[in-house]
C-alpha cells in the first residue's frame, strides 16, 4: 500500500517559492513508486569507445520491448540514424545517440529485490 500522507506535507523549498508544488508532487510521487517495487524495465545501450552504458527507463514490459526492438532495428540498418530516447522514470531524461555507435543492447526488469542484490544487470561487473 502506498502512503500518500507525505505528498501533502510543505516542503520548505515550497514556501520559499523555489519551486511549484506540482513538481514537488510529481517528485515525490516518483519516489514512493520507485519504493514501492514496482517493477521498471531498463533499456541499457552500450556505445563504441564508451564502456558505461546509457540507460533509460520504462513502466511497462511491453514498450520496453518495442523499444529494445527499435533500437535492434537501427543496429541492423545499414543507414545510420539518429535515435532519441526518453526515460519514463525521470522525464527530464532525454539522449540522442547515432545508431552506427551502438554496439550492444540489453532490456532488464528492475525491481528492489535486483537492487538489493548488490548485483545491477549490466555487460559487465567490476569487483575488487
């Protein structure tokens, strides 16, 4: 169950005016969901010569898989392309990249059971 009573507490970045109270909202509420192990799928795409993968999210199973099939597409493709990306988790989250650069792509669910773990799914872990 999800507690809502901390979404109408004020936040003193509110009274200062810094910021509107919806996006204080919408933030908050990000959180709670993000607590609350509902489960995100995450679309990682590895570029050439870069070794950390860009990521970014989706809420649902099915358009991380229509994505994940896009961007298998654009690798296939012998015409490169520009493809942007937008993450359902952190809207503000925008990348474009040239589909000629990708040389991997992966599609993972991610819960709080896979962050606990210790263990993110990636290409690769690095341990001491």
């Amino acid at each position: 169950m999800i507690d809502f009573s901390i979404l109408t507490s004020t936040s003193p970045t509110v009274k200062m005016g810094k910021i509107g109270e919806s996006e204080i909202l919408k933030v908050r509420l990000s959180q709670i969901l993000a607590s609350q192990n509902c489960p995100m799928y995450v679309i990682d795409v590895v570029l050439r010569n870069n070794p950390i993968p860009l990521s970014v999210e989706r809420k649902s199973e099915e358009d991380a898989q229509g994505l994940y099939a896009q961007i298998l597409e654009a690798m296939r493709s012998s015409e490169s392309e520009v493809i942007e990306l937008k993450c359902d988790r952190q809207t503000e989250k925008t990348v474009a990249l040239l589909s000629s650069e990708i040389t991997a792509v992966q599609k993972a669910e991610k819960t709080g059971t896979t962050a606990a773990s210790g263990r993110p799914p990636g290409f690769f872990a690095v341990t001491q």
